[in-house]
C-alpha cells in the first residue's frame, strides 16, 4: 500500500511538474534543485553582454554597451572574477576584456594581459598582442605581439591574420617579407577583412 502510494505520488508529481512548466509557473524549490545551475560565466553575460563590446578602432576607444558601470556590470565582473579562479578559461577572455575596457569597473589593462595569457583562446590572444603592439599595460613588445597575433591567426582570427600579415609586410617585430605578407593577406581575402583586400 506503502509503495503503490509513493507510486501514486510521484506519477501524480510528475504530472504537476508539466503542469507548472506548461503554464510558466514556478517550479517548487524542492524540485528545482534538479536543474543544473547555470555556471559563474552564464550567470555573468546573462547579467552583461560582455561579448558585444567591440574591437577598439583606430584610436583605441570601444563602443562599450549601455549600463557598463552600472551594478549589473560590477556582478558579472565578480562573477567572471570567481569563475577565473575556477579555472574557466573562457571566463578569463570576457573578464579580460572587461578589465581593458574599464567595464564594470575601473580600467585595469595589466590585469586584462594576465587573462588574456590565462585564456589562450584566439579572441584573447589576438586582444594581448593589441596590448603588446601598442604598449597598454605594459612596456610595447611588437616582437610578442607578432608572435601572439601568428599564434591567434592559426587559430583563425581574421583580425590576428591581418594584423600579422601587416607585421610581416612592415617588417614589425621580426624580418620584413613582402611575399609572405602577401600569401597571408590572400589565404584570408574569402573572409573579405576590408584591409586585407586594400
């Protein structure tokens, strides 16, 4: 009788839970323990969208979206903060970005080098050899940032192949070859980066 009631219950539960989830009610904080939790970083871009800060122009400004010093930006920076330590290596990427733009807070580009380096990914990398070319948050160091922006480039950042080509072309950071320059500008041309075609 016992076990026929339990039965009855958790079929009749089950059927509560489609209920609720079918009329968009709140699930019972005993039942929403079954849901993952969504990580530090998912927590932080649902509260900033940390991904559509732009690339920096010409003149090294962003277009950094509405509300980047408001308490939402400060959360998700903690939060990117405490997923770093984490050890998410993505996490790493926005916070670094976070930081080099002064969102959510103030500027900090040599702690935004540190997470760039922690990252690795392309979009990091291709951001820390920006820092390096241009001397932000740390002493300039075109020959890193040649080597950075190879490294991205090969992982297939445009922004990194063209940035190295240019390198090579001028001789940046390394010898000078107008040939290789321009077999790196050509092998990322289908991606139509308007600098490369000029």
């Amino acid at each position: 009788m016992a076990l026929a009631a339990l039965t009855g219950w958790r079929s009749g539960s089950a059927a509560l839970a489609l209920a609720l989830a079918l009329t968009g009610a709140a699930l019972p904080s005993a039942w929403a323990e079954d849901t993952p939790a969504k990580s530090l970083r998912e927590q932080a871009l649902a509260l900033y969208p940390v991904d559509d800060i732009s690339s920096p122009d010409r003149n090294g400004d962003y277009d950094i979206p509405a509300g980047a010093q408001a308490d939402k930006a400060r959360q998700a920076r903690t939060l990117l903060a405490q997923a770093s330590k984490e050890g998410d290596k993505d996490a790493d990427r926005l916070l670094g970005l976070m930081l080099e733009v002064g969102a959510g807070g103030p500027r900090d580009q040599v702690a935004a080098r540190i997470h760039y380096a922690r990252s690795g990914s392309r979009n990091a990398l291709w951001r820390l050899g920006l820092l390096h070319l241009d001397g932000k948050g740390g002493p300039r160091n075109p020959a890193l940032a040649r080597s950075l922006f190879k490294q991205s480039s090969d992982q297939g950042q445009i922004d990194a192949s063209y940035e190295y080509g240019r390198m090579v072309e001028l001789g940046l950071g390394g010898p000078k070859d107008p040939l290789q320059a321009r077999a790196i500008y050509e092998k990322t041309l289908k991606w139509c980066h308007g600098d490369i075609a000029n």
